[in-house]
C-alpha cells in the first residue's frame, strides 16, 4: 500500500467506498445517515475541547492531541462519504468555497476582525 500521506483525497474517498461496499453498508449510507454521523463526530470533536480555555485547547497533551486527530480524521470519512454519495467534488468545492471567501471577505476590510460577512457591509 501506498504511503497514505502521499494519496490523494480522490484516493481515500475511493478506498472509503470500497470499505463501505464490501461490507455492503452502502445501503446505510444516504446522504441524510451520513450527515447525521458527520453531526455526531463534530461533537464528539466539540467535547474535547468543552470547559477548556483559549491557551489550553492550544496546549493539548500528546494523548488529547492523537484522540482529537482521530475525531478529526472520522469527520474527514464522513465529508468524504457524503462527497461520494452526492457526486460532490469535496476539494474541487473547497477551492470554489475559498474564491468565493475571497470575495466575501476582501482583507482591507476585515483584517483583524472576527465578524460574520453581512456585519462587514454596515
């Protein structure tokens, strides 16, 4: 096998529905199951950082850091599915997404500050 830091996300998402197919669980995998899952797994994210303050979700412990990874990472299988199932291109939509951003968002009147884009035309 390929050295999964050197496969694409084209790569994995084709490796995540060969997995999904061979355990026939692509009949569980609707857009709606998966986005539900992908709901579940952000809060599973969330929790790891409940209660803590700015400077300690910035200091995670090496055992904290791998489990928020793996959330991280079960989050990724999930986009991707959904990707998958939608016919979505999730990186092609990533880019479009941050041209868009671009846009929205133009440095000169938003550096520096934190607010949601229609804040920004008042």
């Amino acid at each position: 096998m390929t050295d999964p830091k050197l496969q694409s996300l084209a790569d994995l998402s084709d490796q995540l529905a060969e997995f999904a197919k061979v355990r026939n669980w692509e009949q569980f995998h609707s857009p709606k199951n998966i986005s539900m899952a992908l709901a579940g797994e952000v809060g599973e994210l969330l929790e790891h950082f409940q209660w803590l303050t700015e400077t300690q979700s910035h200091d995670l412990s090496m055992e904290k850091k791998e489990a928020v990874a793996l959330e991280m990472a079960d989050i990724l299988i999930y986009l991707l599915r959904l990707g998958e199932r939608l016919e979505v291109d999730v990186l092609d939509a990533a880019y479009r997404k941050m041209a868009i951003n671009e846009q929205r968002y133009p440095v000169e009147k938003v550096k520096g500050q934190a607010k949601r884009a229609a804040e920004y035309h008042e």
